[in-house]
C-alpha cells in the first residue's frame, strides 16, 4: 500500500450526525491535534513531515507508509467510538512517530427512551467502577474512571511488578444536550514518559475544561 493509498484511508467514514461538542482542553504545547473528521488526513501528514524532516525521501518511503497505515487504523477505531480529536504528543524532528500517550475525546450517547439525569448517570458510574470519583467540571456533572490494571508480571523475588500501561478517563455531562463528553488518557511507561506527571498534568488540565470552541 502507497502512501496516498494509506492517507486516503483516514478520509473514510467521515459522516457527521449533528453538530459538534464544542470544548476547549488546554493540554499545552506538548500534545499535538489530531482532528477526526475531513482534515484527519492533512493533520496526520503534517505529523510526519516533522518527523521524517530531512529524511531522504527514498530512504523514509518505507517506515512513512507503516506509520501512515497505524495512524489510520487508531482514527477508525477513534471514529467508531465517536471520536472528537485524538492529542498525541508533539512531534521531534527525527523522534517517535507513535508515542507512548494519547488522548481521545469522544462524544457519548446514551441509549434510553428518555434524557437520563446526569446526577444518577454518574452514580451509576461511579457505582459501577471500583476507583470512580465524581464531581464538577466546568459547571457540569463528571466522573474520573481509572480503567488502569495492574500487570501480574513478578520480578526475581515475585513482586508484583508495577503496571506499564495506565488508563484514565473522564466522562462530563454536554450542558444542554443529551450526549456526554468522554476525555480518556492511555499512557505507557516507554519514550521516557513518566506516567505519573502525565496522568497529574492530564487531570489538572480536565480541571480546567470550559465549553468554548476547541482551538
């Protein structure tokens, strides 16, 4: 498969039902957008050129078109669970092309005859998930789930090794709509990440969230 080939991928499926969740989430100049709707295929290539800046393009041809194809396969499975925008960490000239972190936000839509009340969706939640935290953000319902697992991995003296991979997500009631804002972090221990500040500055910058059009 080309590079055209993979590109042209991201542009299927691409069928908004109604107007978009309109938020601002201010991660920093550390993440960089990618939207999911048309402009997927642009923001993508923008990505690369940055990584594969100054690469003869003989020689990127090659690892360009994996990395498209694994870029294309993370925005359809984003778009097939609602996606908004996939943030992925700023790309370094010659520096990974698929790090270890991401955030997808997506819009949720919950299935009932009526509107549910947002106060006992989110106990429901909470109930539901051992580690929810509820509360208000940006005037709005919310609850923190920790989907994160701790590895059963054991070191030399069968310790429980620490988890490798964590999962935080937020999900926030939309004012005056229906549908639910879902804000969700995965991050690996890999690419020099240190989970723990990710997740802190994550949860700081959800803090901060306003319903304002996303920038």
């Amino acid at each position: 498969m080309t590079v055209d080939e993979c590109t042209k991928a991201l542009m299927d499926h691409v069928t908004p039902e109604r107007e978009p969740i309109t938020y601002r989430l201010a991660l920093g100049e550390d993440w960089y957008r990618i939207r999911l709707d048309e402009h997927a295929e642009a923001d993508v290539k923008a990505f690369l050129d940055v990584v594969f800046d100054g690469i003869p393009t003989v020689a990127a041809e090659q690892l360009r078109t994996l990395l498209t194809a694994q870029f294309a396969a993370q925005i359809a499975a984003a778009r097939s669970k609602r996606g908004i925008e996939l943030l992925v960490p700023t790309p370094r000239r010659g520096g990974a092309a698929l790090p270890g972190a991401a955030v997808l936000t997506a819009e949720v839509v919950i299935p009932a005859p009526v509107v549910p009340d947002p106060v006992e969706v989110v106990a429901r939640v909470a109930h539901g998930s051992a580690g929810a935290r509820t509360g208000v953000i940006a005037g709005s319902v919310a609850v923190r789930i920790d989907h994160s697992a701790a590895d059963d991995g054991l070191d030399a003296d069968d310790r429980l090794l620490p988890p490798t991979r964590k999962r935080i997500e937020y999900v926030i009631a939309v004012p005056n709509d229906p549908r639910w804002l879902s804000i969700d972090l995965s991050v690996q221990a890999i690419n020099g990440f240190n989970m723990d500040q990710t997740i802190t500055d994550f949860d700081q910058a959800v803090g901060q969230l306003s319903w304002s059009a996303s920038e």
